[in-house]
C-alpha cells in the first residue's frame, strides 16, 4: 500500500487538505481571467481535476570518495505517481536549499523537475510548484525532510543501497477551464472527471513550451530502479473519494429523516391536575 505522509503544503492562495489515507491537496479556486492573462475559457462547475504526484529524496553515501563536508550524492525530485511527465501542468518548480549552498535558490523550467547536490547534513527542502496559466495562478509550496542515514540498518552505510524517503499527494484543481482539460483530457499523468452531457471541448490550446522538443520521460531515469512504486494509488484515490461522497450523502439523508421524524411525531400530551 502507498506510502500516506502528512506533511505541510501551502499555497500562496488557500489549500485544503482532505482527510483520508492519502493526502489530498485541494487548491483555491484560481481566479477567474485576469486582465494581463488570456482567457482560459469556460469553467467546468462543481468538478475537478486531479494530478497525483511523488516528490522526495534519493541519497548515496560516496564511501572511499566521501570527505568531511561531502559525504553523500542525492538528488531532490518532483514526478508523476508513475513517474510520467508533469511539465502538461507545472510550468517550474523552485528548490529552495540550505543557506550553506551557493545559489540556494534552484529554479528548474523544464522535466525531470529535479536537481542533484553533495553534501554531509540533513536539513529541510522547501519545494515551490507553479502551474500554467490555464491550470492554477496559485503557487503550491512543499517541504520534504532530506535523510542520508538510514534508520533500520546498524553497522557502516553502503554505497550499493541509497536512503529513499518519498511522499505521495494527489493535487486538486477545482472547477477547471476548457482550455486546461482539452490539453490534458488524454494524458496519463492527469485524472479528468466525466463531462457532461453536451459539454464540448475546444481545441486544445499549446502551451508556450510545446513547440519544444520533446523531453526527457521519468520513466527513463536513471533512478526509476530505486522509486516507490504507487501503481495502486490511483485505484485507492478514487476510492477514498467515492467513500466520503457516499458518507456525505448518508449524513445528508440522515438529517432529512430526522426532520421528517421530527415534523410527523404528534404533540405530546400535556400533563393536567385536579385540585379537589
């Protein structure tokens, strides 16, 4: 079963995290068409769009290469759940490292979202996405834990085997615009809802990077032998949401029962007493 990490995400708007196994971040509804941007089109209503992501850590420990202030190689990511490429929503992702870095701040434009480092300590990575136009003007701000050591293995650190920490999350895009489902309504990366009856797409606009060769597959990567798998985790996504839409509607039909009950019951009965 895929891995359930709360960790704190926060979003230069608002997000809501849902309560389930796996964490569910929910971002503010984007703002409708601002004067400067062109028009992403008409809103999809009460529905959403949903991207299942994997961001993380991969350490080596360099062994006779080590020396005081590099004893590791790792490499700090953002990936599809089944590692397919994530540049159809993100336009950038910002790594935000330790102060002791030069150029602590790593913007990366384009996939693999990623960037590899060596060092000795252990510290806190803040990690910044930004969407396209079409999909989200709100930022999403992550933070992951960077671990070198490993905690179950006593005795010297191998150089065959690295420490791995991931965490899965699944991103939220309420009410979505035409525009940004005709792009994604066929990409493997994306979870789309069912369109309505008489709701016809537009067609799909590029983006200003599709002219772009074609990049680099995550699925391709030279780390992929030591990814999570989370093959199962859409499954258990959607799952997760059909049982709280059903707990909703129970408590729902629960309430209406209860006002039914409470309007049908006769009056009770006033108590009377004689005096002699």
């Amino acid at each position: 079963m895929p891995n359930a990490a709360s960790l704190p995400a926060t979003t230069q708007g608002e997000a809501e995290a849902d309560d389930g196994a796996i964490q569910r971040l929910k971002l503010a509804k984007t703002t409708h068409d601002s004067d400067n941007k062109k028009p992403a089109g008409r809103r999809l209503k009460d529905a959403e769009v949903s991207v299942p992501i994997v961001y993380g850590t991969i350490a080596f420990y360099l062994g006779r290469k080590a020396s005081e202030s590099q004893s590791h190689k790792w490499t700090v990511y953002v990936r599809g759940a089944t590692n397919e490429d994530l540049s159809v929503v993100i336009k950038r992702v910002v790594f935000q490292l330790h102060p002791s870095f030069n150029n602590f701040t790593r913007v990366v434009d384009s996939p693999p979202f990623e960037l590899t480092e060596c060092g000795w300590g252990e510290f806190e990575i803040a990690i910044s996405l930004c969407f396209h136009a079409d999909v989200c003007d709100k930022q999403l701000d992550l933070y992951h834990h960077l671990k070198l050591y490993p905690e179950d293995e006593s005795g010297p650190q191998t150089t065959k085997k690295p420490v791995v920490v991931e965490s899965y999350n699944e991103i939220v895009f309420p009410e979505p615009s035409e525009n940004f489902l005709a792009r994604v309504q066929n990409h493997p990366a994306v979870i789309v809802p069912r369109l309505p009856a008489g709701f016809n797409l537009p067609t799909p606009v590029p983006f200003e990077d599709m002219n772009r060769k074609e990049r680099s597959d995550t699925k391709e990567h030279l780390l992929s032998q030591w990814f999570t798998n989370f093959s199962e985790a859409d499954e258990l996504l959607k799952l997760a949401a059909a049982r709280q839409q059903v707990q909703a509607h129970i408590i729902k039909l629960r309430r209406q029962l209860s006002a039914i009950d409470g309007a049908t019951q006769p009056p009770k009965a006033t108590a009377t007493y004689e005096y002699a």
